[in-house]
C-alpha cells in the first residue's frame, strides 16, 4: 500500500482495545470466514495492530483447534496484546451479543412465533452473506496462494469437500501431511507470507510486527501450561457443581463440554452431533425448532456454533429447568453457551505460548502453510453452499435446483462483493444497506 505509515501505531489501550471487541461482536456475521475476513480487514490492513504473517500464522493454530476458529482467533490477538484479562475480554465480547440476542429470540420464538419483520431483514441479510465470506475467499487467498503448489492444495481441497463431501479434519490433516513432508522436498514453496516484510510493504509496520518479539506472558514453560491446565479444570468442576441441583442443566453441562472438543472443522462438523442430542437423545426440541435456530445461527452476529445458545434456551424451557419460563430458558442457554466455549480459553491461554515458540520454525510452519491453503478451498466452497441456499431456497440435494430461484438477492449479492472488493466499503454498512433492502422488500411485498 502505498499510503502506508512508515511508523507502528501507538501502543492499544486495554480499553480502545474493548471497544473493538465490542462493536466485533455486534457485527460479526457472515460465519467464520466472514468474521475472519473482518478482522484481517480491521486489525492488520486498517489499525495495525498485528502483522499478517503473525495473523496467519495465528489463524492456522486455530484452525487445527476444535472449536470455532474465528473467536479463537480474536481470543489469541488479544491474548497477544493484553494477556490474560485480553483473552477473556475478547472472547466473552465476541460471543455475548449473539447470546443475548438468541436468546431474546426464542424467548419472542416461543411466545408468539413467526416474526415477518425479523425475516425480511435476514433476507436482506443472507445474500451480505454470500459476498462477505467470497470476499474473504480471495481475500486471503490472494495473499495466501503465491506459488502453483498452495493454488493446487486449495484446488483439491475444494474438490475434496464440494465434490466428493470429505470431512474438513481430513482435509486438514492431510494438508498438513503435504506440508510437512514438502517442507523438507521443497522448503521454498513452504514459507508462509512469501517471506519477511511482506506485510509491512502494503500495510505498513505493525505493533505486533513479524520481528517483534514475544512478550513474557506468551513465552511457553511447562509449569505455566499444567499450571493453567489445572485452574481450567478446577473452573469446570466447580461450574459444574454450581449446576448439580439441576438434572437438565447438569446434562447440559456434560453434553456442550464434550461437544466443544468434537467441533474440528467448525460448527457444521459438529451440527448433526448437537441436533441428535439435543432433539433425540435429551428430547430439548424439536428438529423443526432446530432448524430454525440454524436458520437464525446463520444470519445473526457471533458463531454458527451459537446454535448452542438457542438449544439451551429451548431446552431450560421444554424441561422447566424454573418455574419461570424465561429464567428457566436463560439458564438453559447460559449453561450451553459457558460449556462450549470454556475450552476454547484453554486452547489459546494453554496452547498459544507453545504456538509462539514455534513461529518461524519450518517444520512447524510449512504444515501450517499448507493448511491455510487448504481452508482458502474450504472457504470457497462454504460461500458456494451459502450462495446455493440464499439464490435456490427451496433446493435439496436430490433436486439442486429446484423451487423458485431469488435473483433478487443474487443482485444484492453482486453488489455487496463489489461494494467490498472495489470500493472497500465498511462491512457493517455493507450488512446495514443490506438488512434495510431486505426490510423495504418485505414490507412493499
């Protein structure tokens, strides 16, 4: 980038540092590649605050990780920066919006169902979707991708996923077979970034730059690892004895613990597990109400994995957790939501130190290459099922093409990923013009 400062910005406060985090979690949509996407487009383009090497080099630790990668990700930066009291502030900002507005949904879901006001904003909302996480595809890809061999992982990752329905974890693991094993044949088609500095020539330095060194905190030591290792454990146990006069919430609390450590590859591999649970297994709710709190998951600020959110406040209420409905619902998705993502605290506070210390190391690195040009295939394939869903509603898998085809929201689509993609525009007015379009559609219909 031309413009680019020459100088690093002023160190971040912890409190501008919240106020980030903050408007984050009220405007991530668009799933973890969209949420990805603007944090990239935020934290190293515009603010700086840490290089794109150090942010992919990040972004590929968590995408080994179960777990939704995107908060893990923003969990990771502010752990970077601010330790500690970073972490917990990042990730309890990134997903408490969407909690509190899920659960203020099916709170209004079950009281007085269809909400047509609601739907025409989603509408509006899904083909934002579509553009934001294409954009995201090339955005990282572009960057990513810069010799013929990462363009053909991320080639056969796609086909692997689109065409022949393998899992993400073995495209991951076999991504990072490839790159182990070429980053001994062919150490120069391995190095991430295409080498030192890169970042910095088009965005200028970072405060976390590619040569900056790692704070003590970040530094690895096993007897700061079993040290953590023991306080999450102690954290756990205790929450669940908070819940143990609670048959239902104690059953929750097992199941969501168990389900956090089943989610490599994202909230999708680890859907049909929660819906069989939750609707067969525990009887929470209904596989119609699932699917519509999938629907919401999809279009809502925050993690597909808020689902979780909406099975909890589903549940607390079907099982009359209080005899007050709503306390019984809050409890119910407050007890999903704490368990599914205490983990994740673990992985980056336990893990990121290690993670650290093998940065720049290409036997660790060229695995980690190799993976994030495998998820730039994922990526694309995730915003073909989105853009399938939005333009073709009422297809199924044995009929592809079937029900009336939305060329509206094609339209819109188009012209948010050009809004992006040409103009640079900001992705929450980009998501805003959208809702509104959708909301005048719906009215005028």
């Amino acid at each position: 980038m031309d413009t680019a400062s020459v100088t690093p910005p002023a160190p971040v406060s912890l409190g501008e540092a919240f106020k980030y985090w903050l408007k984050l979690g009220f405007i991530s949509f668009g799933g973890p590649a969209g949420q990805i996407a603007m944090m990239h487009q935020e934290l190293v383009e515009k603010r700086r605050w840490i290089s794109e090497h150090r942010y992919l080099h990040g972004l590929n630790f968590c995408m080994l990780l179960p777990g939704p990668e995107a908060i893990q990700l923003a969990i990771y930066i502010s752990w970077l920066m601010h330790g500690v009291k970073g972490a917990v502030m990042a990730g309890v900002l990134f997903f408490m919006p969407a909690f509190l507005l899920l659960s203020l949904v099916a709170g209004v879901y079950l009281a007085w169902g269809d909400m047509p006001l609601v739907q025409g904003i989603f509408y509006g909302i899904k083909p934002a979707v579509v553009a934001i996480v294409l954009f995201a595809a090339w955005r990282i890809g572009s960057r990513a991708l810069n010799n013929a061999v990462l363009w053909g992982i991320a080639a056969l990752a796609f086909i692997g996923i689109f065409f022949f329905d393998i899992g993400f974890p073995w495209i991951v693991l076999a991504a990072a077979i490839v790159g182990a094993i070429g980053g001994k044949i062919a150490p120069a088609k391995f190095k991430s970034g295409g080498g030192h500095g890169t970042s910095n020539k088009q965005y200028g330095p970072a405060l976390i730059d590619d040569d900056t060194p790692t704070p003590d905190h970040a530094k690895f030591s096993w007897g700061k690892f079993i040290v953590t290792t023991a306080v999450f454990i102690a954290i756990w146990l205790a929450s669940m004895a908070s819940i143990s006069g609670q048959h239902t919430l104690t059953d929750m609390g097992a199941f969501f613990s168990k389900a956090a450590f089943l989610t490599i590859g994202g909230a999708y591999a680890v859907l049909p597990y929660v819906y069989q649970g939750g609707v067969e297994t525990f009887g929470w709710l209904s596989g119609p109400q699932m699917m519509d709190g999938l629907a919401l998951g999809e279009t809502t600020p925050g993690p597909l994995i808020m689902i979780v959110t909406w099975v909890g406040y589903l549940g607390g209420v079907a099982k009359s957790v209080f005899d007050n409905p709503i306390a019984g619902g809050l409890a119910g998705a407050a007890t999903a939501t704490f368990f599914t993502f205490l983990p994740s605290f673990w992985f980056i506070i336990a893990g990121g130190p290690f993670v650290e210390a093998t940065r720049g190391e290409l036997k660790f690195t060229a695995p980690l290459t190799a993976i994030t040009a495998a998820v730039v295939g994922v990526i694309l394939n995730l915003a073909v099922f989105f853009a399938w869903h939005t333009f073709w509603p009422q297809a199924t898998s044995g009929a592809p093409f079937a029900g009336s085809f939305e060329g509206l929201q094609l339209g819109v689509a188009v012209a948010a990923f050009v809004a992006l993609w040409k103009f640079k525009a900001d992705i929450m007015k980009v998501i805003g013009v959208c809702a509104l379009l959708g909301l005048a559609y719906s009215l005028a219909r």
